[in-house]
C-alpha cells in the first residue's frame, strides 16, 4: 500500500511520527512531503524520514500565501504524477485534499483549528475528516465541511502521539530536581495565517525572568533566532534546533507557550502550563482550560508566574485523554488501511 502525507508545519511531524513507522514495519510504503516551515524540515531530519521538499518557503503575507496555493498544488501534481497512491492523509495541510483529488485517490484530512480559513477547501475536497470530540462540529459544518464525511475522534489531537509515551514521562518528571529545572517559552506563531497577535510581545518578562531562573527560548524559525540572540538576551538559552520532547518535559519547571501544539502537549502530561496566545482560543485550548489543566494570561507577569510556583499549581496530567489518545491512534490507523487495494 502507498501512503502519501504532506507536512506544512511542525506539530505535524509529531502527529504523524508513530503512524509512520508502523506503516513501515508492516510494509506499506509511506511518501513524505513538507514544506520548509518553522522547524518542520529540522524535525523530519530529527526522525531520519526521508523527505522531498515540494514548493517554496512562504512568509505571513495573505498574499504571497493565495499566490503560493496553486504553485505548491502544481508542484506536488508533478512530484506525485506516476506513483500510484492509494490513500493521502494530513493533519492540516491545506493542499493535500484539492491536490488528490486531481490525482483521483482519497483523502483524509485532520485538523483541531476550526477558525483556519484554509480548512474552506480542504473540506470541500477531502473524503473523510476527522476532529476531535473538544471541537463544536457545527462550526465544522458552517465551514463547508459535510456531516457525512465526519468522523470526530476521542481526546485531542495531542493525545493521538503521547498516549505510548506520555505515561513514562510521567513517572521520569519527579526524578528531575527542582533547582535543576527551567522554564521553558515558546513564541507566538508570526508567521501563521490565523495570527494576529503582537510580535515579541514576551520579551519584558523574559527578561526579568532571565534574573532568577534559567530560562530556554523555543524559537519556530531563523527571525526569532536572530531576536532572541541579541546582546540583551545574554544568559538565556536559544537553541538552533528543536530539542526532543522528552528532555523538556522531564527539566520543565513551567512552560509558557503562545501557540498551541506544545503548550497542549506540555499540558497534556502535567507540566505547569501557561498559554498567552493572543488570538481568539480554539474549542481544544477551551476544553483543557475547563478541564484546568492549563491557564491563560493575555498579559502575563512575573508576579502570576512566582505564584503558580509558591501554589504548586500544576494539575496532574489527565489519564483518560492519553487512554482516549490511544483510541483515536488505532482509529486513524484502521481508517487509513480501509483504503488498501
């Protein structure tokens, strides 16, 4: 069987991590394509997948982004013309669905970001959908997508690739000591289509955070490396390449994440968490918050930092959405090899 999966940005990477090496052990071909985006390639590179970049790197511009959707669409028909693929599956790539159907194999698209405006043709043109239970399918459907191509999956996204992992790290977290430990960011999505937020908009806390803790910055592409290693920011750590997500959650002492993905992973296992996106939540970010498994501050302190610490404010991780996550693993996994010829 050959698989096709296309990966526009870096979560998707993980969500597919497991997936494909199971595809692979039991045989099936497995074809990746990405685009050069946040740490999408560094992550490839991390797994030792082989990879084909198709199309160029696009900035936040709406623009040069309608522009680049035909142009990357072409590219991957060209990429793709011969192979013989009999199933094409993505979490958010907003081209895979349009691109298969020219090709005439089936899609199945994924995605937890309801206010996407990309998911308008991805919804049209995809065989089956999947979201998770956290979203409300009616904002699904107004977005154009069909109650009959629907399939809604327990848990979150996040769950579906740390349910076999999340609950070693659990028991590995308590071995780290407290003074050893470091807080962890990660900057808001600039680069993204959906966000409007401020740009270093962290930078004051970071800075006076810098005076008391250790402090690591994980930077999404090459401008917010260049940023965070300006003179004033001397003493903090900036790694060029993502690091693996065992080794921040087992030295996390609190993640303050203004994008999404990681700062629902970290969640997710039990790692005080602070979300400061700046845009409009997503019903995912919602229903952690209710669960509190997380909180949100649009205008963070250094103040609101030091007591979740003094409180000892983190929630234990959430058991059943690792359990749901595993459900929702074998789900994808059952639903993709119904296309086997």
């Amino acid at each position: 069987m050959k698989i096709w999966i296309d990966f526009i940005n870096s979560p998707q990477v993980s969500f597919f991590d497991a997936l494909v090496r199971e595809f692979i052990i039991d045989g099936h071909e497995v074809i990746l394509t990405c685009r050069d985006s946040a740490n999408t390639v560094d992550l490839l590179k991390q797994r030792n997948f082989s990879y084909t970049i198709v199309g160029a790197s696009v900035r936040r511009s709406t623009l040069r982004k309608l522009i680049n959707f035909p142009m990357r669409i072409y590219s991957l028909l060209v990429f793709l013309k011969g192979k013989k693929i009999d199933v094409a599956i993505c979490q958010s790539s907003f081209y895979l669905p349009l691109t298969a159907t020219l090709l005439k194999i089936p899609s199945i698209y994924t995605n937890d970001n309801e206010h996407a405006l990309g998911n308008i043709p991805a919804f049209l043109f995809a065989s089956k959908i999947f979201i998770p239970e956290a979203v409300d399918i009616l904002k699904i459907i107004k977005k154009g997508a069909k109650r009959s191509k629907i399939l809604v999956y327990p848990g979150i996204k996040e769950g579906v690739y740390l349910w076999e992992r999340g609950f070693d790290i659990l028991n590995k977290i308590i071995l780290i000591h407290e003074d050893d430990r470091k807080i962890y960011i990660r900057p808001e999505p600039h680069t993204a289509q959906y966000y409007s937020g401020k740009l270093n908009f962290l930078d004051d806390l970071i800075l006076e955070l810098k005076k008391k803790y250790l402090v690591t910055i994980l930077i999404r592409e090459k401008s917010q490396l260049e940023h965070y290693t300006q003179k004033q920011f001397i003493g903090i750590e900036v790694p060029e390449h993502p690091l693996p997500f065992q080794k921040i959650a087992h030295t996390c002492l609190v993640f303050i994440g203004a994008g999404g993905s990681m700062t629902r992973e970290m969640a997710l296992i039990g790692i005080p968490t602070i979300s400061v996106y700046q845009g409009t939540l997503l019903d995912v970010d919602k229903f952690l918050l209710d669960k509190k498994m997380m909180t949100h501050h649009l205008n963070l302190r250094f103040i609101d930092i030091e007591y979740m610490l003094a409180s000892k404010a983190n929630s234990p991780s959430n058991i059943s959405l690792l359990n749901k996550g595993k459900e929702a693993y074998q789900l994808f996994k059952r639903e993709v090899l119904k296309y086997k010829q």
